[in-house]
C-alpha cells in the first residue's frame, strides 16, 4: 500500500512539474529584457549557431580576446575542491610522467595552482595549447613571474609529444570532438584527465552563451556517453569519474530545460 502511496505522489509531482514548465519557460524568455547581468543566455544546437548569435549582438564573441585574458585569473590559480581528484590522479603517475600538455590551460593557472603541492621540478615540462590572445598573454605573464618551465603553443600540430593530456574546464569552449584534437597530437597521450565536463542531466546535448567579462562564449552542455564512445573510439577506456554537485547551472533565459551537472574523468590509453 505505501508503495502505490509513493508511486502516486511520484506521478503527481511529475505532472506538476511538466505543468509548471511553460511558466519556467516564460520567465526565463523575460530574463532577456531584464537589466540584471546574465551569465548563461540562450540555447542553441550547435557551436556555430551561438556563436553567430553573440556576434549578431555585437558582442565579443568567443574566447579570443586580450580584453577577457586577466578576468577571475587569480581566483583560477587557486585549489578549487573538483581540483584534488585530479591531484590525485596526476601524484600516482606523478614517477612516470616528465610532463603534460594542458589544453584549455589559460595562463597556467593550474601550473600556478598545483607546482608546490605535487612538487613539480623546473624540468617538468608543463605545455598549454591555448587560443592565440590567451598564449600571448600567458607568455607575458609566465615571463614576469620567472616560470621558466611553462611553454605556450597556439597551434596544436606544435604541440610536443606528452605522457599527459589535461583538459581542465576545456570541453565546454570545445568546438569540436575531443577525438578530432587528440589526433592531430604527435602520439595520443596514454592518459587523458577531463575536469569541470559540462553534461546535460536529461535530454540532448545543447550550447548555451556563457557571459566572461565583456564577452560571450559558447559553452557546450554534452551528453556523456557520446563523449565515453568518442573516446573509446580512439582506444581509450574510462579508468575514473567524479561527479562535481557545486558547478550544476542553469540557463538563466531557458530554466526550463532544467541544471546541467559537471564530472569530470581519467581515461587511459
């Protein structure tokens, strides 16, 4: 008896819940015409599509600017806590591993956040593969602080041959599969670590406009079965995943289609 009570209930609160949609829906479509800063606006199908529509705004569109280089770059030195799985990861192999290329790396705040506690040496080669505005300035940065041992590429087919693949916060910029990057590389790296991956809880994958300083960049919800398959694809098979419950968002014009969740990964070659 109390079980059919709990299935009830369940059915009743699913059907409030698809009844309250169209009102979530309205509400957020009202975010446009608000005056309060957004952070995510829109949803589009693809990276092409959001991407044109920040541009048709007359936005900053995309990741590419000197002018959004320095936004939140000290806060992003710092150790966030979905950061010490991948300390982990990166301390077991830390014996077998000479250095790592760090896709997505910014202006090695990951490099800054982790050299003390894994107590990196100055040959550990740490190598970022960044958009070209984001390695220019990260180059100037690493120069005035004296890290000899960062080197920047903005051309993947530079990058060199590297035991580690790191991508933390890289998928959601992401405009293609990891797979069609991974295989431009000199060798695919025998371990690839994946942090802060962007997934869709229900229904298909999308992308949103994430709004960084004066700019708005796609940021890609995925569906992480797609992601596991295009991997194994290429020959990788998932070794570790972490959930990260404190990066869920929702999109502030389309609540209706409910939080993302974030995880993130370590696969091996």
């Amino acid at each position: 008896m109390k079980q059919r009570v709990r299935a009830l209930l369940r059915g009743a609160e699913s059907g409030f819940e698809q009844s309250m949609l169209p009102l979530r829906a309205a509400a957020g479509r009202l975010r446009y015409l608000s005056p309060r800063p957004r952070r995510f606006t829109g949803a589009f199908p693809s990276y092409e599509e959001a991407f044109a529509a920040a541009s048709r705004a007359g936005r900053l569109a995309g990741y590419n600017h000197h002018e959004i280089a320095q936004v939140s770059f000290e806060q992003m030195c710092g150790i966030m806590p979905w950061d010490y799985p991948v300390m982990f990861w990166l301390s077991r192999l830390h014996d077998q591993i000479d250095g790592l290329l760090d896709a997505g790396g910014h202006m090695g705040t990951k490099y800054r956040a982790f050299r003390a506690p894994l107590a990196l040496s100055e040959d550990f080669r740490w190598v970022i593969y960044e958009l070209p505005a984001i390695a220019e300035a990260g180059r100037r940065r690493a120069e005035e602080d004296g890290l000899r041992a960062l080197r920047f590429v903005d051309d993947v087919n530079d990058a060199p041959r590297l035991p580690v693949f790191l991508g933390s916060g890289l998928m959601q910029y992401l405009d293609i599969p990891l797979s069609s990057l991974l295989t431009r590389l000199p060798a695919l790296p025998p371990h690839l670590l994946l942090n802060k991956v962007a997934l869709r809880k229900n229904g298909p994958p999308l992308v949103t406009l994430e709004r960084i300083g004066d700019a708005y960049v796609p940021y890609q919800m995925r569906n992480e079965a797609d992601l596991v398959r295009d991997l194994e694809t290429i020959g990788y098979r998932l070794v570790d995943r972490w959930s990260i419950d404190a990066l869920s968002h929702v999109i502030d014009t389309h609540p209706e289609l409910g939080p993302s969740s974030s995880a993130g990964f370590y696969f091996r070659l």
